[in-house]
C-alpha cells in the first residue's frame, strides 16, 4: 500500500549563525557593487558626514518642471524638494480609484494586514496575498484599527501609465502605494535616492537629516535600511528623549507632487486620504555625494 505524501509546507533549512552572516556580507557586497562603491558602511557614513554641512531647512521647497541637468544640479546640494508638472502628465492620473476594481480587480497583490507598523523592519511582518478586489472589500470594511496598507508592490500594469522621468543613470522597478485613509509608513531611512510620486490622494510626510539618526534610536533592516522606533506624529520622548533634538520637517504631498528624498534622510509616511502613489529608489552612488 503507498503511503499519502505529506502537503505540509516544507520550511526552508535553518541557517547557521556563520552562513547568516555569510549571507549578509555577501548581500552587502552585492549592494556595493550596483552603487559603485567599495563598501556601504563607508558609503552610509560618508552620506551622514556630508548631512553636517547642510543649511538647516523648516520646509520642503516647490519648484516647477526640472530636467534632468536642472534636477541632478538641485538635488547635488543634499536637501529635499517637491517639483510638479510631470506626474500630472501621466495617464494614470487621469483615472480614479473606482478603476482599480473595473480594470484591475483580478491582479494579486500582497497586503499588510495587522499591525503592520510595529513589524515594519522585521522579517515576519504581518502580510496576506489576496487579489485587488478582496484587498478593496477588505479595506472598506473597517475590521481592522490599522487600515490594510498595498505597500511596495511592483504593478506592470498600472506603471505602464505612468512616463518616469530619467533623471538618474540606474534606478529600481517601481513600486507601488495603495490604501484608505489612516495607511502609515513608520520613519525609516533608505541609503538611496528616492524620487516618491503621489497619484491620487494627499499624504504627510516628515522628513529628518541624515545626521540626526543620532537621535532617533536606528535599528537595522538590512545595510541600505534603517528604521526608528520614535513616531513624530505621538512622540514619546520619556521614552526617546534624544528625538527631541532631531529636526523634523513636515510636508503634505497632493495629486501630481513628485518629491526628491535624498538617500539618508529619514521619513514616515500617512495616507490622510485614498492614496495610490509610487516611487522608485536610484542603483548608484547617491548624488550628495558626487
């Protein structure tokens, strides 16, 4: 008689402590290599010295339509800016949210889904694959205290109506945004360029200078990603006094802002609306540093 096979899920092989670390150095010798540099630690160090000569900023300048000879030039000085007049261009922006369940309602996308905020950084964050519409119905239902946030998913399909500027010489797919009022994104640094695109919907960003990570109790996700426990929309500073002598700078983003965020510079990011925007992060050396 045969026996049944088993349809439990294998689990992958439990590493040892010396191929963990095996594994991330060659991750980070991986990210050297597409950002042309020798080392990331010597590159991260390198963008936060840089950041303690920057002009201390109280808001985000707008500026108009750049090219890439006049965005490169501008983003050279290390500091944050909005520019619009492109994203407006995309036919993307053009559509509603009501499209996403006419056209795109069969597309299978990954959610976050829980708390979601405190497992930002960590490897079992709270996620469950649905498709577009179960995410929608889910979303609407106000089950959940934390609104179920799509967050950093590549969709072909609606990126095919979007036209990105190329403004830098290497950059990542881009990823998409997409959830209700309330979505957050908790303060977290990446070690790259970072053009954020907001589509539809208005979201509140705030933004902190590289060198102020200082004080912001950084824990490590990976080598080009930083998170912080400290909220800048509660902060708790019995708990984190140094943050209160982090700068942070707030700004709104609304339908058609393309925002510049400097590789280093921490942010946290909430929905104050339905929101769908996308971004994608640059592959090369951060351009504070050229």
């Amino acid at each position: 008689m045969s026996k049944e096979k088993s349809t439990a899920p294998r689990l992958p092989p439990r590493l040892s402590p010396e191929e963990v670390v095996a594994k991330k150095q060659a991750r980070e010798e991986r990210d050297a290599l597409v950002r042309g540099v020798s080392s990331i630690h010597e590159m991260r160090d390198a963008i936060k010295l840089a950041a303690r000569d920057l002009p201390a900023i109280s808001e985000v300048p707008r500026l108009g339509l750049l090219d890439a000879a006049a965005f490169r030039a501008r983003a050279a000085h290390g500091l944050p800016f909005l520019t619009s007049g492109l994203v407006k261009r995309w036919p993307l922006t053009s559509l509603t949210p009501q499209t996403l369940r006419e056209r795109y309602s069969h597309l299978q996308v990954r959610a976050r889904v829980g708390d979601y905020i405190n497992t930002a950084f960590a490897p079992d964050r709270a996620m469950q694959d649905m498709s577009m519409l179960e995410y929608l119905e889910l979303a609407d239902s106000g089950r959940h205290d934390l609104p179920p946030y799509l967050g950093n998913l590549e969709l072909r399909e609606l990126n095919s109506l979007c036209h990105w500027p190329t403004w830098f010489d290497k950059m990542g797919p881009p990823r998409f945004w997409i959830g209700p009022a309330g979505t957050v994104t908790p303060l977290h640094c990446d070690y790259d360029d970072n053009i954020f695109a907001q589509i539809w919907g208005t979201k509140r960003i705030f933004l902190s200078p590289p060198h102020h990570d200082e004080f912001l109790y950084p824990r490590e996700a990976n080598a080009i990603l930083f998170g912080s426990p400290f909220d800048p929309e509660a902060p708790d500073f019995a708990q984190f006094p140094l943050a209160r002598q982090a700068t942070m700078i707030e700004v709104i983003v609304h339908p058609g802002d393309m925002l510049y965020v400097p590789a280093g510079w921490y942010h946290q990011v909430r929905a104050l609306t339905f929101s769908l925007s996308s971004n994608r992060w640059a592959r090369a050396l951060p351009l504070a540093l050229r």
